[in-house]
C-alpha cells in the first residue's frame, strides 16, 4: 500500500510548531549554559575553597600552620602514607621548608600551581606528581632539596638517621648498591651527613657501576665514598675467598 502524502501543516500549526521548537531550543541552549557555567565555576581553582580546605586541618591555637597532626589527616584523606615519596615531591612544589609542616603560603603556593582546591582534584594529582620523578633533571632538584628539607632547621648537616631513611625513599628502589651503602653507614664512623656528601651519593649512584670498576680513586669522590668503595671491595673479597674455601 502507497503511504498517505502528509497533511500539510495550516498557518496556524505552522507557526505554533516553530514557536514551540523555538522555546524548546531556548530552554535546552539556557539549560546547557547554566549546566557549564556550573560546571566551570566547580572545575576552576578557587582561592577560597583552598584556604578553606587548608583550614580543615589548622588548629585555632595555630590557625596558619599545618602540623603533624593535620598531616596526618590530610594523608589519610587523599590516600597516601606520610612516608610516601609523593608527599616530598608536593612538599617541593610547596616549596615547603619544614618536614611535617605546611604553612598557609606555601600551601596556596603549590596547589594554586597544581590547580587543587579540594581533595578529589588533589587525589587525580598524585600520578603527576608521581611522574616528575622519572625527569633525571627534576629528580636531582628534589633529591638536593630534600636534605635541607628533612635536616633540623638549626643543624648544618643531617643526623644519619634521617639521611638513611630519605635516602631509602630517593634511592632505594632505583640504585642497585644501596642495600651494601646502607650496611657501610651502619658500621661506619659517621653519624652526620653534610650537603657535599649528600649530592655526591646522588652522581654515585648514577655514574659508577655495580662493579665499581669504572671508580677512580684519585678523583673528586668524598671521602665518604673511597671508603665505601674499600669496605666493599674488601666485603666482595671476603665471599670471594670465603667461596674458593669452601
């Protein structure tokens, strides 16, 4: 069977059609405008929500100052432990200078760059944060900043201690000597690491081989590091011989 031609719309319909797509087009459009404007004003960075987000973790005794304990929540909020590399890498973005503490300007100094004013936009930053490290240039920035960082403020050089434990989080995973470096400073006479040291286990752990055999010692090593290197070597002769006896 042929369709049925459709009826042609009289003047009146016509025009009642058009103005009721025209309202409905109007209300969409006004809808969708409202819906972005909404949107952008919940996306973009506000100044306002990060003091105020920053204030969830003060106390009214220390109103602009972030200390151990809001620390602590703020790490349990957006899911990470305190010891976590990517809270050294949030606290160089801070610019941060006290380990453990985020004051107001340093806080709104970073996430202000980061863009983060809540903790959901703080939670999808921690890949990227993550990912600076994987820069050799940007790692080296924020190994070197990490000894002024985790030193106590009123000391030249950082206790042991502290020093193995930073360098376990920064090298740990990634030198493959460590393991034996953190044996010699357990034995060692050392019980402070001064900033010379400090960058050079970093050009150490980067330049020399497992086998040390591309070590020179007449070069510009630190004592610290001819050490090492002896007390190695004289570990590796030691199973060496101890093997041929056995």
């Amino acid at each position: 069977m042929p369709r049925g031609k459709r009826r042609a719309p009289e003047i009146g319909d016509n025009m009642d059609g058009q103005s009721k797509r025209a309202r409905t087009s109007y209300t969409s459009i006004s809808t969708q405008q409202t819906s972005r404007r909404h949107i952008r004003a919940e996306d973009g960075f506000s100044q306002k929500r990060c003091l105020a987000w920053f204030h969830e973790y003060t106390t009214p005794d220390e109103p602009d100052t972030l200390g151990p304990d809001g620390m602590e929540k703020f790490c349990e909020d957006i899911g990470v432990e305190p010891e976590n590399i990517v809270m050294l890498v949030l606290a160089y973005k801070m610019g941060a200078t006290q380990m453990g503490f985020f004051s107001q300007q340093e806080w709104l100094k970073g996430l202000t760059d980061l863009e983060c004013d809540t903790t959901a936009k703080m939670v999808v930053k921690l890949d990227y944060l993550r990912s600076i490290l994987n820069d050799p240039n940007s790692f080296k920035s924020i190994y070197r900043y990490a000894y002024d960082f985790a030193k106590d403020s009123d000391q030249r050089s950082m206790d042991i201690a502290t020093a193995k434990a930073m360098l376990q989080l920064l090298l740990g995973k990634h030198w493959p000597l460590y393991p034996q470096f953190a044996q010699f400073l357990e034995q060692s006479k050392y019980k402070v690491i001064n900033k010379d040291q400090w960058c050079n286990i970093l050009e150490f752990s980067r330049t020399i081989c497992i086998d040390l055999s591309n070590y020179d010692i007449d070069g510009a090593w630190p004592v610290m590091l001819d050490e090492f290197v002896e007390w190695l070597r004289l570990q590796r002769g030691l199973v060496i011989v101890s093997s041929g006896s056995s």
